[in-house]
C-alpha cells in the first residue's frame, strides 16, 4: 500500500478519530505529518524534549525507561497498530519519561505539539474530539496497566 493510502486508510479508521466525521477527518489530517521510521531508529530518548505525539499506523514501537541502575532500562510497553505513544508531550513541557524505538519499520501520523495547538485555536470542535478520541485510548491503556499490576499480587 502506498504511504499516502496507508496514512489516509488509517486517518479515516484510527480509533482516535472515531468522534470525528469526515469533513473533521480531513481538517485533524491537515495538522498531522505521516513518516516511515526504520527498524532500529530511536524516536525520542528519556530526557529528550518532548515536542510530538506519534500515532502508530503499522510496525511496532517499543518504550523503555532507564531503572535506578545507569543503563539498565526497563521495557515498559510495546505499541502497534492504533497506539499513541509520547502523548504527553502534546500537554506538558516535561522531559520525555521514557525512550522510544522502532522495533520494526514503522509508519507513523506525528503531531508536533505545535500543530496540536493550532487545532485547537483554529478547529476547537475538531481539536476536542481528537483529544477525547486520545484520552479514550490513553485511559484504556492504564486499565490494562492496572489489570496486568494486580495480576501479580
């Protein structure tokens, strides 16, 4: 599939676009930026300044973040196909928490946290929906989290 088509396919049926009609799919698509990423390329590392969301199309992505014990990193999250990772910076000025990598070729939908804004100024129905659409998917992801922790005990 073409990288336009893919991004465009995964623009319309991305679940953080599912508040989104399509007149809003085609105004929140304006904002993003749709890149491939090789196998083995680090996005971000932990300390970095966060400046982009990244919302995985195809591939897998993995996040790890550095233990008390310097250079000893703990993999805290494997995302694939409709995950968002680096989220937070869209909100926050913080350092990146944690660093991120391709573990495969991956195509992505980035949002600078700069566009970010501009949507919400210049679309705030679109930018709020696409915002829901996150936060929905983010809040799933801590269930699991919550679920997998009390798995252990």
């Amino acid at each position: 599939m073409l990288a336009e088509d893919l991004c465009r396919k995964m623009k319309s049926d991305f679940r953080f676009f599912q508040y989104l009609n399509e007149a809003q799919k085609a105004i929140a698509g304006q904002y993003l930026e749709c890149c491939e990423v090789e196998e083995g390329t680090v996005l971000w590392n932990e300390g970095d300044a966060g400046n982009a969301a990244a919302f995985v199309v195809e591939g897998k992505v993995e996040v790890k973040k550095e233990t008390e014990f310097k250079g000893k990193h703990v993999i805290v999250g494997i995302y694939g196909e409709g995950s968002v990772v680096g989220e937070l910076s869209l909100f926050s000025d913080d350092k990146r928490a944690v660093t991120a990598t391709a573990l495969t070729d991956v195509w992505l939908l980035k949002l600078s946290a700069e566009r970010f804004e501009a949507l919400l100024e210049e679309h705030p129905v679109v930018g709020g929906k696409l915002l829901k659409g996150m936060f929905y998917a983010v809040s799933r992801r801590l269930r699991k989290s919550f679920e997998r922790l009390a798995a252990i005990f």
